[in-house]
C-alpha cells in the first residue's frame, strides 16, 4: 500500500489545481491564485536558486521539468501533457502530434494523448506498456495518480550524495540482478520450533547479489551498471544514497514510489554459513518489458565488455538478460552466478550455450538440473552442465575454486581463512576474475584471472556488513603478495 505523506498529497493537490488552462508556466506561476508555496518549499527549489539566481517561479518550472523528465515513459507522456510541460517536444523537436500535447486548454491535451498513445511512446524509442487511455480515465484517476508519483518524487530529491569519482577504468560492465535491504543476524546458534536464542548481532545493511556484484566491480576498477528495480520508502533511498557514493550510476536503477523496498533476513553463523530468507515485493517491484526496452538499457547492454547475471530478478527479466548478452554480434563475457536457487530451471537450458562462466555452490549448481542427486561428483556435475552449452563451470566452496571445461580441469584452494564461508564471497570471485579477464584479455591466462578472483574471495571477509566488504585492487594485491610469502618464506 502506498504511504501517506501530508506533503506530498499537499505537492499533488497543487499539480491537479496547476492543470488546468495552460498548465504550469512562469507566468501562470506569477498570476495564479493557486497557492505555490509548498512548491517553492522544495528543497530542489531552493538549491536550484541557490546555485543559479533564478525567479521561483523559474525555478519551480526547472525542477519539475526534470522531474518529469525522468519519470517512466507513460507517466512521462501523462505528467507532461497534464502540465504542458514541454518535455516530450525539448527530446523529439517541433511536430505536429507533440505540439497538440500542449494547447493551452487541457481537454484538448487529453484529446492528443488518448489518440497518439502509440505513436508518442515510438517517439520516446518505447512500445506501451498499457493500452491507450481515454479522455475520461485520464480526467477521473490517470492523471492524478501520475501526478502523486510526481509530487513523491519531487518530494523526496533531497539533497544528492557526493558520488565518488570514477577514475580511470578497465572496463564497462552491466549487472543484472537485485538491491535489497539486507538484515543480518549472527547467532552461534538458531533456535528450534518454539525455543528463543539471544543473536550475537543484528544490522541493517545494503545487500543483493546483483548490488554486491556492483559494488565489488566498481572497487576493482570496472564501470560497473546496475539494472535492478527498487522500492520508492527510506530503505530504498538509501540504497540509492550507497551505490552513489560508491560512484556507481544509477541511470538504470527504477525506483517505484510509494512501495517498500524488497528485503532479505540473512542467517549468518559464526563460521560463515549463511542462510537467506527473501521478500522481493515481486508484484509491486519489478522490471517490465517496457523498463528493459529503454534506450539508456539497449545502449548499456549494446556497449558492455561483460554482463554478470544473478538468479535474483524475475525469470523473464534473467531470460532477457542472457538473451541480449548471448546474441550480440560482437558477444560480451557473461558470468550467470547461480544463486539464489529457482525453481524450473530447464527455461533458461535453451541460453546457457552462450555463457562463459558458471559460478556458485555446489549445491546451487546442483539446482540448475533436473535430477539435483543425480551426478555422485563434482565432475559428474560439471559434466552435465557443459552439456548445456556453459563454457566453464567454476564451483566456489570454502573460499577454493573448482574449474572445469572443456580446456581445464582444476582445483584451486584459496589463501587461509579462519571462516569456512561468509556471504558475498562468490560475488568478490566473480567480479575479479571479470575484471581480470577484460584487463588481461580473455585469451590470456585463464589461471591467473583464476587465482586473482580467489583472492578478492578472501580478502575482507565479512559476517555482516556484505556489500561494504568488498575488496578494492590494492587490497586484493595485498592477499596475494601475503599468500605468496607463506607460501615461499
């Protein structure tokens, strides 16, 4: 259910008032009876004449230009023509079923929607989500639930993280995956039905597997992108908060106002197994066909030197995922991380063919056949997910690696950890040995890139805080310079 916020039922009410005649201008700002002041309230209004020097009403009319400007195509084309905006005309230029977006009486704003729904999505590079509204719907509860989603988010664009600097880098990766708030208990011990046990510790962190990936990527060196769907409350503005100040871009993160931010409970014992319980909110947070067809999402994947996919998001969107990865003429590296487990693997057998690498728990990878119990050995195992077309299936426990393809049969054993396992670890692995493959070139030694990512593994380790653990170059150089001292002291 939606939150209710006084002030921004307050922010919508003007926008329904604003409406009408000739929508929000300077100067019907200047002229209006409407009362604008909690729209000059804004804490972006306030900052842009801050920075600028412009009239109110001028900056009012920036900040909700941008606003609107960043919303999802239909709510776009709604808010715009609402308003009278002008946002779809500044992208595509002066034509002649844009101009009517803009009359200046509103019934006739409606009218240019309604009957150019199609053809004004194709203009944004889009297909409709949704069929084409009426005059009535728009005028009855379209538009002003658009206009709600309007005033939340012009509400909420606080003051922005600073967002560390990227640097120089070594490649453009695009994750797919989740960012979820995580809560994390670790306890030596968990409680049976019916019996309480005193935790060890409880925290509120950033978490996803597809968050973890970023993040670990961009520490390594890697422009790092994430496509991931989030809630719109304080947990996921947070979330938003992080992945900036980790210099991560967020450009292809949907946020979705008035809902919660999806959530894990993770289990952590004091030698690092790890247990999850998930709550993805899936029918209120989710990508659509509509979110994945988006220029800025094509240009991404058209552009990636890897993509890294995570069994977090809905099936359709991983199927979408190694789908456009897989096919591309010039084909980048694909990692599919198995994890979490899903059920009816067998959708994604057709796309495996086009993935390098394989990676998780032997017990995830055992989740992917039909027949979990029947391969009796890891090469057995592996055995049978080469058949499906993977390049390499590399198996990650106790902080080792076991590789296996049609080119290496190999057991790694990582650097000594005082931990059998921690969560985040094959997030590390994954995002290395990437960024070590795209540095090195892949052809180079796959040993190397190999050793790199079991390395990243174990340095930094953490119970609890997942996403903040993850390992930068200098620290990984630092387990391997160790790593061979004890090995040649």
């Amino acid at each position: 259910m939606a939150r209710y916020d006084a002030n921004v039922e307050g922010v919508r009410s003007v926008f329904l008032k604003l409406r009408t005649r000739s929508g929000l201008t300077v100067e019907r700002l200047d002229a209006t009876e409407v009362d604008v002041r909690l729209l000059a309230e804004l804490p972006a209004v306030r900052r842009h004449i801050r920075e600028t020097g412009v009239s109110e009403g001028e900056a009012i009319v920036h900040v909700v230009t941008s606003v609107v400007a960043a919303l999802e195509p239909a709510d776009l084309l709604i808010a715009d023509a609402a308003l009278a905006l002008g946002v779809l005309r500044a992208r595509v230029g002066d034509r002649p079923e844009v101009e009517r977006l803009y009359a200046d009486d509103l019934g006739e704003r409606r009218r240019a929607l309604a009957e150019g729904w199609g053809a004004l999505h194709e203009l944004l590079g889009v297909t409709p989500g949704h069929p084409s509204p009426t005059v009535r719907s728009l005028r009855g509860t379209i538009e002003a639930r658009t206009l709600g989603v309007l005033a939340e988010r012009c509400v909420d664009d606080a003051e922005p993280a600073d967002v560390e600097p990227l640097g120089q880098t070594v490649g453009f990766v695009v994750v797919v995956g989740s960012a979820v708030t995580d809560h994390v208990v670790v306890s030596e011990q968990w409680p049976g039905v019916g019996e309480a046990v005193q935790a060890e510790s409880f925290d509120v962190h950033p978490g996803g597997k597809g968050l973890n990936l970023a993040v670990a990527g961009r520490r390594l060196g890697l422009d790092a992108r994430l496509v991931t769907a989030i809630g719109g409350d304080s947990q996921a503005k947070d979330l938003l908060q992080f992945m900036r100040k980790e210099g991560l871009a967020t450009e292809l993160v949907k946020e979705t106002p008035g809902v919660a931010n999806p959530r894990a409970l993770v289990l952590v014992g004091q030698t690092g197994e790890t247990r999850y319980l998930g709550w993805t909110n899936e029918t209120e947070v989710s990508l659509s066909r509509e979110d994945l067809r988006a220029p800025r999402v094509r240009e991404a994947m058209a552009a990636a030197d890897a993509v890294l996919v995570t069994l977090e998001p809905p099936m359709e969107t991983i199927k979408w995922a190694l789908s456009v990865a897989t096919t591309r003429r010039e084909k980048p590296l694909v990692l599919l991380q198995a994890s979490p487990p899903r059920e009816t693997p067998q959708q994604l057998y057709r796309l495996l063919r086009g993935v390098d690498y394989l990676v998780g728990r032997e017990g995830e990878l055992r989740r992917l056949l039909s027949d979990p119990d029947g391969p009796r050995t890891v090469d057995d195992l592996a055995r049978s997910l080469l058949s499906l077309g993977v390049g390499a299936v590399c198996v990650i426990e106790s902080f080792g690696c076991k590789i296996r393809s049609s080119v290496i049969s190999q057991d790694i054993e990582g650097p000594p950890v005082p931990l059998d396992d921690a969560p985040g670890v094959r997030e590390a692995f994954s995002a290395a040995l990437i960024q070590k493959l795209i540095q090195e070139g892949a052809g180079r030694s796959r040993e190397e890139a190999l050793r790199w990512a079991i390395a990243a593994m174990a340095t930094n380790p953490s119970l609890d805080e997942i996403a903040e653990s993850m390992p930068g170059r200098d620290e990984v150089e630092r387990t391997l310079e160790t790593d061979r001292i004890l090995e040649n002291p």
